[in-house]
C-alpha cells in the first residue's frame, strides 16, 4: 500500500519544477502582450491626435480661404472708390488668417501634448502591471520551490523510514533459517525477538 502513494511523491517535485517554468513562460506572454497593447494604444492615440490636428488646420486654412475671397471680392467693389481701403481690408485679411493658423498650430499642438501625456500615462501603468505580474510570479516561483523542497523532504523521510523497515524485516528473516521449527509468523514478530 506504501509503494502508489512513494511512487507519486516521486513525480510530484518533478510536475511541480515544470509548472513554474510554464507558469513563468504564461507571465511573460502576457506581460508581452500588454506592452504591445499599450504601444498600440498610445500609437492609435497619437494617429488620432494627428489627424484631428490636421483637419483643425484645413478647416481653419479653408475659413481663412473663404473670409480672404469675400474681403476680396468685396474689396473690387469698392475699389473704384477707394484703393487705400482695399489696402487695409487685404492687410486686416492677411492678419486674421496669419491669427486664424496660429491660433489652429497652437490647437494642434496642444492635441499632439495630450496625446503624448495619455500615450506616457497608459505607457507607464501598463509597466506598472507588468511588474506587478512578474513580482507576483517571482512570489509564487518561490513558493513553489519551497513546497517542492518540503515534499522532497519527506520523500526522503518515507525512503529512510522503507529502509529501516526492508532492514528489520532482513534480520527477522535470518532468524527462522537458523531455527528451522519457528513459523513464519514468530519469524517476523520482531517485537517478540528482542
């Protein structure tokens, strides 16, 4: 009945040494997995920041555009009438768009920052987590080594325990070959012997 139960303690610090090693290759994967989410989310963030910047800067181009050619136009109207006046409407014009993308490279730059500060944000806490799980792994890698030593212990415990017992059940059976008339039973009551 000893032997299934000595035969399983054998293997089990052997199962137990392979399932740090996968466990630990499972924390790296996953640790992988979220620094590539993260670079891909900071990536995405930016991509849109970008984007959002330049159609800020079109549309603010474009509202430029259209105020420049109705002061324009306006201005040809009147022109017979007054050229220093078109001068200033031109002049007032050429400010207000030189403001207006100004005003839309300030906005997109502001957009890139924030974009920038999120992608470091999500960046920095997906380290955060990655460390928290190799820690965690490390904890239980210990753990584990710890179980393994105590189970090994005892293995060598059972072992030294079947030992003696093979020993004492050798000098019992010595015994009965050199007393031919004692029964099994009397050569193996090794308690009676003593």
């Amino acid at each position: 009945m000893g032997i299934p139960e000595d035969t399983m303690s054998e293997f089990e610090p052997a199962q137990t040494e392979d399932r740090p090693v996968k466990e630990s290759a499972g924390v790296g994967s996953r640790v992988t997995g979220i620094l590539e989410a993260a670079e891909q989310a900071a990536e995405q963030i930016r991509s849109d920041a970008m984007r959002e910047a330049a159609d800020t800067m079109r549309r603010a181009e474009a509202d430029a555009e259209v105020r420049i050619d109705e002061l324009t136009r306006e201005a040809e109207r009147v022109r017979s009438e007054a050229d220093d006046y078109a001068r200033d409407i031109r002049q007032a014009v050429d400010s207000y768009g030189t403001q207006a993308r100004r005003d839309a490279e300030e906005e997109a730059r502001a957009l890139v920052d924030s974009a920038e500060d999120q992608a470091r944000s999500v960046r920095e806490a997906a380290e955060a987590m990655a460390e928290q799980i190799q820690t965690d792994a490390h904890r239980q890698h210990e753990t584990l080594q710890r179980e393994a030593k105590t189970l090994e212990e005892r293995r060598q415990r059972v072992v030294d325990g079947l030992r003696d017992l093979v020993a004492q059940l050798q000098d019992a059976l010595v015994e009965p070959s050199q007393r031919e008339d004692d029964s099994l039973v009397d050569a193996l009551d090794v308690e009676r012997h003593r």
